[in-house]
C-alpha cells in the first residue's frame, strides 16, 4: 500500500512557518552550504520541488522518484496561488483540502471541502500505478488531522529558534511513536530525519 509522508521543514522549537506564514527565517548557511544542501536534497527529492523552480535546481527532467501525489492545506497552497501560480506542483496529482477555495481554480488541481482521512485513505487504496507515495506538504492543521494515517515523516531541522508560528502538527494530544530510521547533519546546522511509525501490533 502506498504511505502517506509528511516532508517538512522545521525550527528547533517545531515551527513550520511563522504567524504570518513567513519561512525566510529558516538559516541555509553561506552560499557554498546552501548550495550543497540543496543539490542533495533535491537530488534525493526531485519531486518536492516547485515545478516553476525544477529548471534552476537542475531537476527539470528528472522522474518523480517518491511521489507521485501531494496533499497540502488552504494556508500552504494560499502563497503560489497568491503569487498567481494555481498549480505549483504540475508534475505530480495535485490536492487541496479546504472548505473555502473554488473548486475550478485550477483544472489540475483538486480541492477536496472535507474529511482528508479519507481522501487519503482512497489515494492510499487505488491500485498500484506508478507504486510512488503521497508527500503531504503542510500545513500543521492539516497534518494534526492526518496523524492516524501518516506512514513515515522526514524533518529537516533547522537551527533557529521562532519563537511562535504555525505547528508541524496542530491537532488534538494524541501521542504517536515513531521510530528514527535515518538522520544525516549537514554544514550549515540543518539536520534531516526519517522516522517511520512501527509496525502495528496483533493482540491475541
């Protein structure tokens, strides 16, 4: 079964943005890390980048390699559209989960008005295509509401402190483990982890 992932940027005390949506706080370190991050990442993860960007970060021709599906919020999808770019992410099957937007904004997007546990749930159970996962991209809301069907997560920490801002996960307590799989340092301070949750226990 395709897995629900939650890629993200974060600060140190779990902000994804700041009050007003702002994410240029997040430290890159000098050009010569920043540049080296970036080639890494978006070598390992061509797909999350904006498809207006892919040319400049050298990815324009390169196949989806994890997903093929990303599921984002109002508040997420709201800074390209305000921006007048309505279908950010052309190269995969684009979501949007909001009960205000137009349902014809864009015609290669989808907005879904309610219950993104089973929006997720039907793309999770189609069948097997191009076998890639969903990459939910934010926001906290939206992630706090997906928590029971978020498969893995991949955090990339920043060393920066925000102080207030939007949560990596804005929902009810609901402790859930997950399991560090992998964590890589980088130059410039920026840590990124993949965490999967565990195998779900049989009781007899």
């Amino acid at each position: 079964m395709r897995k629900l992932v939650y890629y993200i940027g974060i600060s140190l005390d779990g902000r994804i943005a700041g009050p007003g949506g702002e994410f240029g706080f997040f430290p890159q370190g000098d050009e010569q890390q920043a540049a080296a991050y970036s080639a890494w990442v978006n070598a390992l993860y061509p797909d999350t980048v904006p498809t207006a960007y892919r040319a400049a970060a050298g990815v324009a021709d390169a196949p989806n390699r994890r997903f093929d599906t990303v599921v984002m919020g109002h508040g997420t999808y709201r800074l390209p559209l305000d921006n007048g770019i309505s279908s950010p992410y052309a190269h995969l099957r684009q979501y949007v989960v909001s009960s205000t937007l137009k349902p014809d904004t864009d015609p290669a997007v989808t907005v879904v008005p309610s219950d993104p546990l089973a929006l997720v749930r039907e793309l999770k159970g189609e069948e097997a295509g191009t076998g890639l996962d969903i990459w939910l991209c934010g926001g906290g809301r939206l992630a706090g509401a997906l928590l029971p069907e978020i498969d893995e997560l991949l955090i990339k920490t920043y060393p920066v402190v925000a102080g207030t801002g939007i949560p990596v996960f804005d929902g009810a307590f609901d402790p859930t483990v997950f399991d560090v799989a992998e964590r890589t340092a980088f130059p410039n301070g920026v840590t990124l982890t993949r965490l999967t949750r565990p195998a779900r226990r049989q009781f007899e």
